[in-house]
C-alpha cells in the first residue's frame, strides 16, 4: 500500500518521520509484509494512521480543511490533521492502542466482526441483541458490522436476517464492544500527559457525531471510543448538516466514500487510492475551498 507513495519524496519524508515515532517498521509493513502479518492489529492500526497523515498533507499542500472526521482507528489520522495531536503523539497513541486491542483480543473468549449488509433495520437490531451481539459500527446506508463471540458472529453467518448479506470480517477481535475495557485502560494512562491543542478544524466526533468541544474532549472521546460503537452514520449527517459538499477521503482510500455516496448523495467525493488520485484530489479542494 505504501509502495507508490514512497515515490513521492515529501510523503517518503513524512512517513519516515511517522515510522520513528512508533516501535513499528512502517516502510516494511507498508510495502513488503502479506496479508496475514498486516491482519495483526498492533501493525495494522499505526500503518493505517501514518498513510492517512502523510497523504492527506500531501494532498491538502496547506489548505485547511473546513471539517475533519475518521472513522475508528481513523479518529487519530484526523485529531493530527485537525491540529489536536501533534503528528508523533498521534502514532504514540495508536501504537499503543493497537497493541492493546491485540492484547485485549487475545485474553479474551474468541471474539469476532461481521459486516450485515441490508435487511430491516429493527429485525437486524432485535437479531443482533438475541445473539448478544454489539452493533459496533453503524455505517449508514443500511450497513451495520455486528461484534462479539465468535460463535455467535458464526450463527449470524449461518443464518441471516431477512433480504441481508452478512460477511465475517478478518480482523483479530471484537473492538468497540465490552471486550475492549482493558485497552481503554491503557490507552487512557497513555494519553495522561500528551499535549492536546483545540482543532484548528471542525473535528467530528465517532461517539456521536457531533464536534468535539476542545483538545481534551476530543482526547477523552479517543480513549473511551475503543470500547464503545463508532457512528458513521451519525457522522454523515452531521457534515450534511454542516453543509460539507465535498469530501476527500486520504489514503487507503475507499471504504468511506462508498458510504458516502448512499448516505451523502449528492456530495462531491475523491478517494486516495494512489498517488494517481492526486490531481483530482485538488480539483475538488479548489472547486470547494
């Protein structure tokens, strides 16, 4: 993911910079590393994190953006554009919440995720707390992902709600639910002495989507957001709301213009995806500066 924009000297810069910050081999992981070494959550989240920053500075050259918003581990790619954190305390943070939630998911029963595509939303919610199930992420346009056992994630698979797909997900646990509490923790006497700075952006918030008030409200909303839902949905209709036309979502781009486009119809959106992306990213930040 990380092999063409290395290409790029000033995101080569950026990244390597990011990479001191944290125990973990950025470049490495980002460029030579497969799937399965990837899956681990404690290399996955610094590395999704450090490709959000690098690139969105690359694409955004020094224009601010009026709104900022990620989606779970993405909070902390977005406090550092939005000028919350600074770039190195934002991988501090997420290297230890990543290694966390590693270690959360490990000393608990199995756990697991599933993406339930479509159904009514009320059979969905009554069929998820009958399996007891947490509706983890509410993505909007009828996309919920369900976390908890991993028995119970697998009855879901083998049966369904009605006129809903459901996909299990390859992750390493059930986050944003319950099983997270001892990651909260740590990442809470983490955060104790980081400097936080108020948003030189709108910052939204995953709990609920509404702006976060200061530096340390969005701090406070980082650390207890590991074990509570995140809602995208709720997100989406706030930057509606706010008036948001435009939306540039930063590397690895994709999932959340996607969303985007059934939950904010009408809504100019360019995703990057690969350094290719660039000129259109800043078409749009022109045409909607």
């Amino acid at each position: 993911m990380l092999t063409p924009w290395l290409e790029i000297e000033s995101v080569a810069q950026t990244l390597h910079a990011l990479s001191d910050a944290t125990e973990v081999d950025l470049i490495a992981h980002g460029t030579t590393s497969d799937a399965d070494t990837i899956r681990d959550t404690a290399i996955a989240q610094p590395l999704l994190v450090a490709t959000a920053i690098a690139t969105g500075r690359e694409a955004l050259a020094g224009a601010a953006p009026g709104l900022v918003a990620g989606h779970s581990v993405g909070e902390f790619g977005a406090a550092a554009l939005s000028g919350v954190l600074s770039d190195a305390d934002a991988m501090s943070l997420v290297t230890v919440r990543g290694r966390a939630m590693a270690d959360a998911a490990a000393a608990a029963e199995p756990t697991s995720m599933a993406a339930v595509l479509g159904g009514d939303a009320e059979e969905v919610a009554s069929l998820l707390a009958q399996l007891g199930l947490t509706p983890a992420n509410a993505n909007g346009g009828g996309q919920v992902v369900a976390a908890g056992a991993k028995s119970a994630i697998e009855a879901l698979v083998a049966a369904p709600p009605a006129r809903a797909r459901v996909i299990e997900l390859q992750v390493a646990g059930a986050f944003h639910t319950s099983y997270m509490e001892p990651a909260v923790q740590a990442l809470a006497a983490a955060a104790q002495d980081v400097v936080r700075h108020q948003p030189s952006a709108t910052l939204l918030s995953n709990a609920d989507g509404a702006p976060v008030a200061s530096g340390d409200d969005a701090l406070s909303r980082l650390v207890t957001q590991v074990a509570n839902p995140v809602r995208w949905d709720l997100c989406m209709e706030r930057m509606l709301e706010l008036g948001v036309t435009g939306i540039l979502e930063v590397a690895p781009g994709g999932v959340l213009t996607g969303l985007a486009k059934r939950g904010m119809k009408g809504v100019s959106a360019v995703a990057l995806k690969t350094p290719d992306d660039l000129p259109a990213a800043r078409e749009l930040l022109e045409a909607h500066a």
